[in-house]
C-alpha cells in the first residue's frame, strides 16, 4: 500500500520560504559576478558555488543561463518603467515626450550591448509562460506611449485615423529592430543617434504628411 504525504502549513511555508531564499541567493550571486566580470563572465557554476547550491538549480529555477540574466534584468525594469512613466506624464509636446522616452529605452538597452544581445536570443527559446509574462511587462512599458499617442492625436499632432494598436505594433517593431542595427554596428551608438536613426519610420507610422 503506498502511503502519501500531506505537508502541514508551516512545512509548506517553511518549502516556499527555502525556494525564494535560494533563488534570491542565485541572483545576487549573479549579480555580483556580472559586476566583476561583466555578462560573459558569468558562469552557471561559479554562480551556483556563490549561492552554495547545485548549479541544477539553475535549470530548476531558471531555465538556464539565459533565463537568470533575463531575471536580474527585471528588477533594474521597475526602475526604468517608472522613468518612462515620469517622462510620458512631463512637460514638452507628445513627440518630444515620446521620444525621449524612446532615448531612455535606448539609453538602457545600450549601456550593455552583449546583455541585449542574450536577451534578444533568450526571447525565441523560452517558455510559454516566460512569454506570457513578457508580453504583460511589454504592455505595462507601452501603456505610457499609448497615452501619448492618443494625446497627440487628439491635439493634431498624430494622424487620427491611425489605430492606436497599430501604432504601437509599429513603434515597438521599429525600435526592436533600431536596437539590433545598433548593437552590430561597427561601433555602438549613444541613445541619442540611436533614435535619430528610426525617428524618421516612427514619424512616417504618426505624423501627417
């Protein structure tokens, strides 16, 4: 006869409590080693040895390499979305806000070529849920643009029969895509020309000809 187990609550408190604590120490592991060494001197076995775990745990918790660099950029994320939500809500014209948001993105982004890079890779291969979770991180960032939008639209700065959806498809794709022309470059731009280098499509999808 197999018997079965039914954890008490402190014990499955205690569980959830452990995990957290060792995905934490797995991140600030990470985070110490990227400070040494940079992104490419991160490794999922000096990062777990840090932690004082099995580097399995990586796997486990993260789904890989991959997976904890993307985890330590999201919190650094909370910081940068309230910045976007600061310059969104400024003074200055809807397409003087909306590009200066665009130039903060960059400006993030840019400070680390090769941690774009992981990110951008990472992005085709994991879960379902990873992207789930994504697209709702996405939404939140683009919130602020589509108050923008909409603004200059209803102040005649934006074409105003442009669906605002569209618009939004558009702008993420063109500075999706600005950013990967960037960090290719022979020599990676500022934030600044950056931009200057696809405000041109991004005024083409919103100005009025």
């Amino acid at each position: 006869m197999t018997r079965t187990y039914t954890l008490t609550e402190p014990a499955r408190a205690r569980r959830v409590a452990q995990k957290n604590s060792t995905r934490q120490a797995l991140l600030d592991a990470a985070r110490a080693i990227a400070a040494e060494r940079g992104i490419d001197g991160i490794s999922v076995v000096e990062v777990a040895r840090r932690a004082g775990v099995s580097h399995s745990l990586i796997n486990a918790y993260f789904d890989g390499k991959a997976g904890l660099i993307t985890a330590m950029v999201k919190d650094v994320h909370a910081a940068l979305l309230e910045r976007t939500e600061a310059i969104a809500e400024g003074p200055g014209s809807a397409t003087e806000r909306l590009r200066d948001v665009l130039m903060d993105w960059a400006a993030f982004d840019l400070a680390d070529p090769k941690l774009l890079k992981v990110l951008q890779a990472h992005g085709w291969s994991w879960s379902a849920a990873a992207e789930a979770e994504n697209r709702s991180a996405r939404q939140a960032f683009l919130a602020p643009v589509e108050r923008l939008i909409r603004e200059g639209q209803a102040t005649g700065l934006f074409r105003r029969h442009v669906a605002v959806g569209d618009a939004l498809a558009a702008i993420w794709a063109i500075y999706t895509f600005g950013m990967r022309e960037a960090v290719f470059a022979d020599v990676v731009p500022g934030a600044q020309d950056a931009i200057a280098a696809i405000w041109g499509q991004i005024e083409a999808v919103l100005v009025a000809g």
